[in-house]
C-alpha cells in the first residue's frame, strides 16, 4: 500500500531541489525547518523526509545535531566532479555510438531540439530539466544499466555545478553549438570522434563553473 503523504514529500523534495538549483537557495545556506514548513504548508516530518532525500542526491549536508545546509563544493571537489563525469559520459556517448538503435538514435535527436528551445529561452532552469531528459536517452542508449546508476550518484552536485557554468554569460549558446556537433558524430556512427568532443564539451564546462561570473 502506497503512503499517502508520498505524492506529498516527493513534491517537497522538488520545490526544495528546485530553489537550490536556481540559486534562490545559496550554497552553505542553512535551511530553517519551521520557515520551509510555513512556506511549503507541510508537515515537520514531510521536510525531515525531503531533506534526507536531498541529502541522498548531494543537494543537502545534515551535519549531526545541526539542521540541513546546503551543499557547496570546493573548486578541488568540483574539478574531481568533473574528471568522473568526464570518464562517465564519454564512456556513455561510445556505448551509445556502438549499442543504440535507429529509434533510440532519434528519441536523442528529438530531446536535443528540446534541448536548444530550453538553451534559447534563458532559463537555467528549464535547461537543467531538459538536459536531465537529453541524460536519460543518451543512458537508455548505451545500454549500461550499471554506468547510469553510477551517473546518478553524481546528478545533486553537478545540477549545481551545471548551474554555475549556464549563468555564465554565451555559455548556454556556445554549450548547445557542443552538443549538436557530438550528436551529429553520433549519428555518423563515428564513437572516436563523437566522444573526444564530448571530453571537449566537458572541459568546456568545467572551465566556465570555475572560472568567477
């Protein structure tokens, strides 16, 4: 039998993800229980719940005896962030280049126009979500059921790092002009190609998150 205070907690855990996302939520902020549930008209243990899942993601740190802060990461741990992810995703777009099919092939191409509407519209936000569906063809693609899990565990920290990078002005433009050039290698089969301008567009990134607005 489904909880029902489920529905309830799992929208929590999106406003509160949300707000941290756009930087309405500052890194090392602490969160204040008794402001989120007047805020949120939720239940002490709903945020409780919400928090702990956040948590989960890397969006939160719950130090013992002391309330929710939000996650902030050092320039070292965002580099060390990005040095995974790099190893993961261009791993990704060569099992994808190798194992996908011709409809998985246009499910990426399809969220990718999503993709530049998103990147068009100046909404970090709505890019952050639509990059999350880009994600998860390209995973569905490769065929690794074990390597999206372990992209998962990155996805807390680097929804913030992405942030960074797209407020960052031109970099939504110029990061889009990226990924339409791997896609475009991807759908020409060519997995040398396609994932040494994916490192690219990593680097890219990790470059502009790091580098002060």
């Amino acid at each position: 039998m489904i909880h029902a205070a489920a529905p309830v907690r799992a929208q929590t855990v999106d406003t509160i993800r949300a707000e941290i996302i756009s930087g309405a939520l500052k890194p090392g902020q602490r969160l204040v229980e008794r402001e989120l549930c007047e805020q949120l008209d939720v239940s002490r243990n709903t945020i409780r719940e919400a928090c702990r899942q956040l948590e989960a993601e890397g969006f939160l740190v719950i130090p013992p005896h002391k309330g929710p802060t939000v996650a902030q990461l050092s320039d070292d741990e965002a580099r060390a962030i990005y040095e995974v992810r790099e190893a993961l995703e261009c791993f990704a777009v060569r099992l994808f280049v190798e194992r996908a099919s011709d409809e998985m092939l246009n499910r990426l191409k399809d969220t990718l126009a999503k993709l530049k509407a998103a990147h068009q519209s100046g909404r970090v936000s709505r890019m952050l979500s639509t990059k999350n569906r880009f994600y998860d063809a390209l995973y569905s693609g490769a065929g690794n059921d074990v390597l999206h899990a372990q992209a998962r565990l990155l996805h807390g920290r680097l929804a913030q790092l992405r942030a960074r990078s797209l407020e960052h002005q031109g970099r939504p433009q110029s990061s889009i002009e990226e990924i339409e050039e791997v896609v475009e290698h991807i759908a020409a089969r060519d997995a040398d190609r396609a994932s040494e301008l994916w490192r690219d567009h990593i680097r890219n990134a990790a470059a502009t998150a790091l580098a002060p607005i």
